[in-house]
C-alpha cells in the first residue's frame, strides 16, 4: 500500500482531486451565502412592498379613524394574503393584535400581544424584521417584518411568511448547484486522470529505461509526442544523454576488443619465441633473431600501453586547462623536424618547408601541440616512398593558424579516410609494413585537437597524402595575459 501511494501518477491523481474537491467545496460555501442571502433579500423586499400595499388600501378603505377591527379590514387581509402567500397581523400601538388574515372570524392571533421589542424596532427603526415566532403567535419560526400603519391609523402591520418556503427556494438553488459541481467534479476527474497520465508517462519510461541502462541495454527510448514542454525537454535531454551512454559503451566495446586483439599478436609472438628457447626447439644460429623479435614486441607492447595512458591524460584535461596559455607555434615545428631528423635521413627524404620568419602564437598546450605536430611528421616519414619529398607548411589565414605535413606514397583508399582517426585503425595495406604502429597516433593527434576547438582533415590522392590541422592564433606572448 505504501509504495502504492509512493507512485508519482497516484499521488499527483490525488493532488489534483483534492484541489477540485476544495474548490467546489470553497464555490459552494459561496454561493451557498450569497444565494442565501440574495433570497433573503428578495423576499424582505417583496414583503415589505406587501406591507406598503397593504397600507394604502387600508387606509383607501377604512379612511381616517378607522376600526381595524372590523370584518371588512379582515377581508382585505385575507385578499392581500391569497395573492402574496403572506400571514398579516395588524395590531395596536401597544402591540394588541387587533385583526389577522385568517379567514377564520374566531382567529386565535385577535388578543395576543407581540413582543415590546418588536413594537420598539419599528418606533426605533422605522422596520422589524426577523426569524421568530413572535411571541407564540405562530407555532414555529416564521420570517416577519413589521412597519408602523400608515398616517390616520395608529398600529402596526406585521407581515410574516413561512421559512420553509424560503429554504425551499434555496433548497432548488442548492440542488442545481450540488447538481452541476457533480457533473463538474466527474468531469475534472475524468481529465485529470488524462492529463496526470500524460504528464506521468514521460517519467514511467524513464525509469524503466534508467533500469535497462543499469542492466547495459542502452536501446530504449523516452517517447515526447508532440509535446513541448518542461517535462518533453527532460525526456528529450534523458534520450541524449542515451545516445552518448550507447556511444560510450560501444567505444568501450570496441576499446576493449582492439586491445585485446593488439595485446594478444605480440604477445603470442613473445610466448612463441619464448618457449622456442626453453624447450630448445630452436637452433642456437637463430636464437639471437628469436631475442630480437622478443624485445621488439616487448618494445611495441610498451608503446600500446603508453599511447593508452595518453589517452587517459588527455580524456581528463578540460578545454580551459589546455588553452589557458599561448606558445609559439612555429618554434615547435622546427624542434619536431630535428626530433625527427635521423628517421627522416635514414629513409633519404628531403625536407621542403615552407614556414614563416616571425613567431606564429597560438592558444593551446604547447606539449600536446608537440605531440600532434612529432606524430604527423613521424607518420610521414614511416610511410613516404625513400628518396621523396616531405613538405611542412605553416601560415595564417582569417584569425587561425594552419599547419600541413605531406608526403609522397601509397595512396590512402577512399573507404579507409573517414574511419583514419579511429583508435588502432590502420588499413591492411599499412599493418604489414608497420609493425611498430599500434593505431594510436592519429587518433590521439584528433583528440588533442578536438579538446583545443580545433580541426584536422586527411586528403590522399595520386600518391600525395596531406594532412592539415588549424589552431586559434593569440594575441599575446607565451605566459603573458591574453588581450579581452
């Protein structure tokens, strides 16, 4: 029962009815009041224009002086009283009932006294009116007003009607209403329970989609319809952050899968190799090739790792630790070829450069930038035909800095340029001449790049391979305060 009550659909369902209940109860009060009220105010009003007609005719038919006693004043009570509904005493100045409108010539009222203080509201106010029995005349509480007779004719005439008639009228208006807020009522529930449903589903999915996610199916989806509000923008955020979480996990995979396969050939040659020596299988003549191959793969398996604990460092910087300072882009240019200047000398390859004679300053992480500038190079010296050209170009172009490295081999095939800078890509065509590579440097060169604002593109076509990357120039010299 309690986790029953725990459902946002059950509790925002009741929520509501209990506002509509309260508000219907809030209405009802109201116009309960002011029905109440207004009927009141109808009928005061009705007999106290009753009691002024039955002024003037008194006074029209009897004249000055006249015996309020007498039968004709009873038959003209009786008259006003068949065509208002209303009971009429007429008394004395001291209260004395002197006449009624019962038809009966032996009327029990004829004798009685009202009560002083309803004789010195009239003297004192100008009116009575009130819910009583007005001092036993009536055997229960009826409505009476009272008012002084006319000039000519010393007494009053109190005019009383019965209170049930009243609450009968009131009852009618009751019922219309209590009829019309069930109808309401009905009604509200039947759209609340459409609305909250509505309202509710987004998250139900959500839930259920978060435990799917927990159980590592990322597939389901949070449906919006057509919506467009707070609650859509939710889901919506909820399916993005889906789609990054199937990504992730499927870079994951994929990550795990390329290790696996990478870590797993040199280290089935190391074993290989390894237990050759031991069990004595091969020859003493071949035994240093066997050790060379062995610390070789030992060597490529130490860079795997290496260019994975890269990665890792690069996947934790933000955007701002790695643009917080500015660098000469030119100088790191010239430091990677002469890293590089014995790779490139033993595969007899000419250098062609075509670089600026002022310092180029960019924003950006000066040792990542290095990285990037030594792989691409180190790239194009590994697969440049011996005896070619390697051309590094660097300029300026509407506010950013470009950097260009080619070089003259194999063309790269069509298919194989857009996945280029994935993790541990390389085409089939590269494995067997690269058996140092481990499919990491391209990727780790975008990395960086992406994590400056920056972008790098690869064209290959009839031998040339050319790739370009641009950096952001500054405005100021390294560890000085850029201009705003």
């Amino acid at each position: 029962m309690k986790s029953f009550f725990r459902n946002v659909y059950v509790k925002n369902f009741i929520t509501v009815v209990l506002l509509f209940c309260l508000c219907i109860f809030v209405l009802g009060m109201a116009y309960a009041a002011m029905s109440y009220s207004y009927i009141l105010r109808e009928r005061s009003d009705g007999m106290d224009e009753c009691a002024k007609t039955a002024g003037s005719m008194l006074r029209a038919f009897a004249g000055e002086g006249a015996d309020m006693e007498g039968i004709d004043i009873k038959s003209v009570l009786s008259w006003l009283s068949r065509m208002t509904g209303y009971h009429m005493l007429v008394t004395d100045s001291q209260g004395l009932v002197l006449n009624c409108s019962d038809k009966d010539p032996e009327c029990p009222h004829i004798g009685m006294t009202v009560p002083a203080e309803a004789v010195a509201a009239v003297n004192r106010e100008g009116a009575y009116r009130d819910m009583t029995r007005l001092g036993g005349a009536f055997d229960r509480s009826r409505f009476v007003m009272g008012a002084a007779l006319p000039a000519g004719s010393a007494g009053y005439l109190f005019v009383s009607d019965e209170a049930g008639r009243m609450s009968g009228i009131w009852r009618g208006f009751a019922d219309i209403f209590v009829a019309s807020a069930i109808l309401v009522v009905v009604l509200s529930f039947a759209v609340a329970f459409f609305v909250v449903r509505k309202l509710s589903r987004p998250i139900k999915e959500m839930s259920d989609a978060a435990r799917s996610y927990a159980r590592g199916d990322f597939t389901p989806r949070v449906h919006t319809g057509d919506s467009e509000d707070e609650v859509a923008e939710l889901a919506q955020t909820f399916n993005v952050m889906a789609d990054s979480l199937e990504r992730s996990e499927k870079s994951r995979r994929e990550l795990i899968a390329n290790v696996s396969h990478e870590l797993k050939t040199p280290m089935t040659t190391i074993a290989g190799y390894a237990d050759g020596l031991l069990d004595g299988t091969v020859p003493r003549e071949r035994e240093a090739e066997c050790l060379q191959i062995i610390s070789s793969e030992t060597k490529r398996l130490s860079r795997l790792v290496r260019g994975m604990l890269d990665m890792s460092q690069l996947q934790s910087k933000t955007p701002l630790e790695l643009q917080s300072r500015s660098f000469d882009l030119l100088e790191v240019v010239c430091q990677s070829l002469l890293s590089l200047e014995r790779k490139i000398t033993s595969r007899n390859l000419d250098v062609e450069t075509l670089l600026p004679e002022e310092a180029v300053y960019v924003h950006g992480d000066a040792d990542a930038i290095t990285q990037v500038v030594h792989n691409l190079l180190d790239n194009a010296a590994k697969f440049a035909t011996p005896g070619t050209n390697l051309a590094v170009k660097l300029w300026r172009e509407e506010g950013r800095a470009f950097v260009s490295v080619s070089d003259r081999g194999e063309t790269i095939p069509k298919e194989e340029l857009p996945r280029i800078f994935e993790r541990f890509h390389k085409s089939d065509a590269s494995r067997s001449m690269d058996r140092d590579g481990v499919g990491l440097g391209l990727y780790i060169a975008k990395t960086i790049l992406d994590s400056h604002g920056s972008s790098i593109y690869v064209t290959s076509r009839d031998g040339l391979t050319t790739f370009t990357f641009d950096m952001k120039l500054a405005k100021s010299r390294p560890n000085e305060p850029r201009e705003a």
